[in-house]
C-alpha cells in the first residue's frame, strides 16, 4: 500500500487558506506506521511543480459547480495532482472519501475521459463520535465552534429522517436544514440536493440524490453530505 501526503497549491484559491491549512506530518507518519503502509509518497512543492511547470487538467462543468462555484480552479488542482500522482505510482486502486464527494465524482470523471488504468474505490465518510465529519479543518476549530459544526450532520440526519417518512420536495427538506445550520451560527453557502452522478439540483426527490451541505463557522469552511435513501 501507497499512501501519498501532498498540500496541493493548486488546490487553494488564496494564499492565506494555503498556510492555515493544517499540517499534521507527525501524525500522519505515525498512522502510517500503526496500519498496513508499505511506502510513503511525499514529493515536495518544487518536484511536483517544477521551475516551468504549466499544464492543467480541466476537469469542465463537474468542476464548476457548488465547491468549485465557490473555490475557483479548486478542481482542475484536483484533477492535475491526482493525474500526477497516479502517474507516478501507478496503483491498481486509488482511494477516496465520500465526505469530498463532489472530488470524487472528478476524478471518476477523470479516469473515465483520460482512460487512466485505475479503479476508484469510494470509502465511507468516517465521523467522529458526535457526527461530525472527520476533516483536516476541524484541527482549526475551537471546542465551542466544533461543538456548534456538529449541526450540519444534524441538519443531513433531519433532511433524511423527513425523507423517510415520505416527504419528497426537496424545497420542504432543504428549508428546514438550512435553518437549523443558521439558527447555530454557521454562515451556509450552500445546502442542496441533487442528481449523485451530475450534481443538477433535484426539485422531487429520489432515492439515491444526495444533500451536500458546506458551512463555515468561525472562518472554517467544512462540507458534508449523505445519499438519501440509501
């Protein structure tokens, strides 16, 4: 097993969120250790992106939508370090979490359209005990902000629970989950509920269209969702 530890710049709309973002090395050289990890890939920001570097991957409408609305080129960072990175280990799997869904639909596009010779497995969101999302960010937050960030699973739980007794308008479960995340204090850019392989917003609802959710609380942004139905 591979596992490659890389702060993509590409990734980053600004500067500022770039060196806030949290570095935890130690730790994760040490999770490495404790589990099944043959080799450590962790290139430096001048071996990936050399004196003179210059493409880009364009990942096109899949990128340009919720998180890429509101992180310009985020995606096409994605999509360019991700191409690299497989490039150079050449795995017979690759893994992503669902919690960054809508990454995971890039890259399944990419592999798709580049015919890259790798299976994308998706792997469960892992959570921390009181639900919330397991996320680099949430290193940023303090105990009262992580303790109010536990709303936006509440928020997914609430538009599931209705879902489930048989509401269907996505207006009706989307209204009642934005106004608990705002009730708490967190800034919502986006609550919605859409189509899992386009992300085209959904007005009746089906099984399998999945509600993604991104906040931010005390200027961390965090992002959630969960298939419906499922």
């Amino acid at each position: 097993m591979v596992v490659s530890i890389f702060v993509n710049p590409l990734q980053f709309e600004n500067s500022e969120d770039l060196m806030r973002y949290p570095a935890t090395l130690a730790a994760d050289l040490e999770m490495c250790e404790s589990t099944e990890v043959d080799i450590v890939y962790r290139p430096t920001t001048s071996t990936m992106y050399p004196n003179g570097f210059d493409c880009r991957v364009d990942v096109g409408r899949i990128g340009q939508v919720l998180e890429g609305r509101s992180r310009a080129g985020h995606y096409d960072g994605v999509a360019t370090v991700v191409t690299k990175l497989l490039n150079v280990v050449c795995p017979d799997r690759v893994y992503f979490g669902q919690k960054d869904y809508q990454q995971t639909l890039v890259v399944r596009r990419l592999v798709r359209d580049l015919e890259l010779d790798v299976e994308l497995v998706v792997v469960p969101t892992v959570r921390e005990g009181n639900g919330l999302a397991l996320s680099s960010r949430n290193a940023l937050l303090s105990a009262e902000a992580r303790s109010r960030a536990v709303i936006i699973s509440k928020a997914i739980e609430l538009a599931e629970s209705r879902y489930a007794a048989g509401e269907t308008e996505a207006g009706e479960l989307l209204s009642d989950a934005i106004s608990s995340i705002e009730d708490a204090g967190l800034v919502v850019d986006y609550v919605t509920i859409a189509d899992p392989e386009t992300l085209v917003p959904q007005d009746i609802v089906r099984v399998g269209d999945i509600i993604l959710v991104a906040a931010t609380i005390d200027g961390i942004r965090l992002i959630d969702n969960a298939i419906l139905g499922a």
